[in-house]
C-alpha cells in the first residue's frame, strides 16, 4: 500500500503506542495504520490494536473543571484523549454533546429511581456512530488521504457520508443492499459514492477490505481501523461529565451501563473511555457494562456464556439491523469490556426489541432505532435476572434514532386507523 503516514510533528501528541490485543506486540503509532501482522484476517480474529497514551502527559494538558468549562459541548473539547494532531482537524459537523436524561417516569416503572438515558440518536446523523466517522475524517485530512472508504450496516456509512460531506472529502461506501431506506437515503443525499452489496454485512466487510488494499483507500472499517473506538469512547467522557452534574471535578461514574453489541466497537469504546478516564483518577470506579444482543445475532453472548475467547460465527437473523452481524470484528474489545467489569451479556429476542421501543417513547420520550431499544431490553432481561439493584444509578445508551427505521416503528404499533372525514366517523374511532 502507498500509504502516506503522518510526519511526526503532525503526530497527536500523547499517542505512545498502538499494542495488538492477540499477540502483545506494540507498535510505534507511525508504524501501522490497521491491523497487527500476526492476524490471520479471518472473521472475528483480526489482531486489532488498543491504542495507549502518556496519561501524565495529558493530566498536565488537561483537566476535569477546564473542560467542563470549555463552551464547546462537541467531542472537541476531549481532543488531548484522541487520536488527531489537531483540534482543528474535526469538521465543522459537530458531533457528541448529546442528552443525558434522568429517565424519572420510566425509572419508576421499573423500580429504578436512578435510570438515565444517553440519547446518541441526537448526534448530526442520528447514531451513535457520528463519534468515529468524525475522528476517521479528522485523520484522513491531517493524512492527506484522497479517499476514505467503509462497510456499514448503515449508521457508521451514514455518519461517514455526513462529515465527509462537511469536509469536503471523497467516500465509497460498501452497504449491505437490505439496509433500511432512510440510512441509504442518508448516503445519497450526502453525496456518497455508494455500492450496495448483494450479500451481508460481512461480505461488505470484507469486499471493503480487499478495496482499500487494491486502490490504497483509507479504511473507516469498524473493528479494523484502530482508531474507531478512540471516536465511541467519548460517549463514557460525556456521561461521566454529565452525572457529576454542574461542571465541577471529579467526573463520576456511574454504577451500571447498557448499550447493544454487534461488531463490539460501541462497547469496547464505552469500556475505553470510563478506563481512560480512571487512569486519569478523574472518576473513582468503573461501572459494570453491560452488551445486549438479539437471539438472532448472539455471536458474543455465546462466546461469553460458554468462556470463549473468541466468538464462533453465526447466521446473523435479526430485525435490529444495526446489531446483525455473523462474525464480530471488535470481539476482544467487546469481550474485555463486559469481563473485565464484571458486567453480562444479554440477549433479547427480537419481539422483546421492538417492544422496548414503546416504553421508551411514551414514558421517556426518546424514539429509538431497534439497535438502541435493544439497549432498555437488556435492561429489563437484567432485572428480571437479579443484575441489577434499585439504588443503583444505571445508564442505557440509545445508540440511534428511531427515524432511522420507520417501519420497525409502524410495524410495532400497528400503524394507523383511516376513517372518512365525517364526525360520525371521529365518534365510531373513538369508541374502538
Ligand atoms: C453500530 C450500531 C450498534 C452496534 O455497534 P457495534 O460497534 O457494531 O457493536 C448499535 N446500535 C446502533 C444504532 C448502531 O448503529
Ligand atoms: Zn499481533
């Protein structure tokens, strides 16, 4: 590959090492761009590297009451712990910053005064994936990278699109030709180049891959390009900035968290992010994280019940699209986070999903994509498991916006009644 690497004083500056999480090798960060040379590049057994940084450096360049401080709400305001040279290197499509509610009504519903809700639907491309996609752009442009291409099941190729087209940067993406309209609509309008790939996530994956090899595109791909998870942890940055309320130091985290898994980079960014930040000592515990699949995409649900170190591939079925994936590319991410936490896999079936969209809009009025809902689903599996107890303070992060899938909204509340324009008629609906 003719990659162009960055030149040292382009470098982010408290990057000291890239360590592959198979083999242990460490490698200086301007000596590898993906994946550990050990890997076998076969499905979930990548060799995929954690990115490690000079923690003192950073306490002396930053600090909690400073960035509480900063007027900036995007991810911006954490740059001294991303993987960029330049602050200015982000795009002017902001990203992060999003609501952290205390979900009274529907906390109380369930016997969790102390439940709160992350919503990342409310980023510029409605997901949670908006985090990554803006450090893959960042990078891109401080690399002078032509072209940046990935594979998606929608959100990360929509969030690509969207600071692609802030940046002005060229983009391929590679989408499974099932995804829903609303995420391909999403790509088009943006201006994307984009091929729908008559096969699955993984075939997209993996054609992706062997793209960016053959025409020297930088790779966004999840899993893959280390820096991926760099962009998802701030999400841990913001809530631990948000619990401990009005601006002052330390962070606090809290004692439990949710989120779904199909790839496992969302989850192994959560678990980054509250890490980086106790290597900080700006909180004082790590909370307990918790990954929710569906029973028709439960690769790493499997893997962690039966103690595996690695998943074994599935036939990934589920409606919740953004969380079908046969072969989880961020298995060891994924796996770290939930055992070295000592929180759970769950796995919900996909009727309990989209159920858990409603209690969601009505009782805490966030609309959420079937991926996010998977999230509360978790919630309530764990609950009637025992995993959970009531004082504790629980975050659910609602990783995309049920805007994203109006059919799976439709469909789960049986869409509505047409009646003639006549008050008789007003009277008859009524009565039903
Ligand atoms: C991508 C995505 C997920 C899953 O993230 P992984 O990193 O693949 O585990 C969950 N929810 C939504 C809405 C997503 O877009
Ligand atoms: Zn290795």
């Amino acid at each position: 590959m003719t990659a162009s690497q960055p030149s040292p004083s382009q470098a982010p500056p408290f990057i000291t090492a890239l360590r592959c999480l198979r083999c242990g090798r460490e490698y200086a960060p301007e000596e590898i761009e993906y994946v550990c040379s050990c890997r076998p590049n076969q499905g979930s057994d990548l060799g995929t590297l954690d990115v490690q940084y000079d923690y003192q450096a950073i306490q002396q360049a930053a600090n909690p009451a400073q960035i509480a401080g900063d007027p900036d709400p995007s991810i911006g305001r954490w740059w001294p712990l991303l993987p960029i040279a330049r602050r200015e290197s982000l795009s002017p499509l902001a990203v992060g910053g999003t609501p952290l509610f205390h979900a009274r009504r529907l906390g109380e519903a369930i016997g969790l005064p102390r439940l709160f809700i992350k919503d990342d639907g409310r980023n510029p491309t409605a997901s949670l994936k908006d985090r990554a996609s803006a450090i893959a752009v960042a990078r891109a442009q401080e690399e002078g990278r032509p072209i940046i291409a990935t594979a998606s099941t929608g959100n990360a190729a929509a969030a690509l699109a969207g600071q692609c087209a802030a940046a002005g940067q060229e983009n391929i993406i590679f989408v499974p030709k099932s995804a829903p309209q609303a995420k391909i609509a999403q790509l088009l309008i943006y201006g994307s180049r984009v091929l729908a790939v008559d096969g699955s996530y993984d075939d997209a994956f993996d054609l992706c891959v062997a793209a960016c090899q053959e025409f020297g595109w930088y790779n966004r791909n999840t899993g893959y390009n280390p820096y991926m998870t760099e962009g998802k942890k701030t999400v841990s940055f913001e809530i631990a900035q948000q619990l401990a309320g009005g601006g002052e130091a330390p962070f606090q985290a809290p004692d439990a968290v949710f989120v779904s898994v199909g790839d496992g980079c969302i989850i192994g960014g959560v678990h980054k992010g509250f890490k980086d930040l106790l290597a900080l000592g700006w909180i004082d515990h790590m909370p307990r994280i918790h990954g929710v699949q569906s029973t028709g995409s439960p690769a790493l649900y499997r893997a962690w019940r039966q103690g595996r170190e690695l998943p074994e591939p599935v036939q990934a079925t589920t409606r919740a699209d953004s969380i079908s994936v046969d072969a989880p590319r961020d298995a060891v991410k994924a796996l770290n986070a939930v055992r070295r936490t000592g929180g759970a896999f769950l796995a919900v079936p996909d009727a309990a999903i989209l159920k858990a969209m409603l209690p969601l809009a009505r009782q805490a009025a966030v609309f959420a994509e079937p991926a996010g809902a998977a999230a509360y689903a978790g919630l309530l599996r764990a609950l009637a498991d025992g995993l959970i107890q009531p004082h504790e303070t629980v975050v659910v992060i609602v990783t995309g916006s049920g805007l994203k899938d109006v059919k799976a909204a439709m469909e789960v509340t049986g869409g509505v009644t047409v009646i003639p324009p006549t008050l008789e008629a007003v009277r008859e609906a009524l009565k039903a």
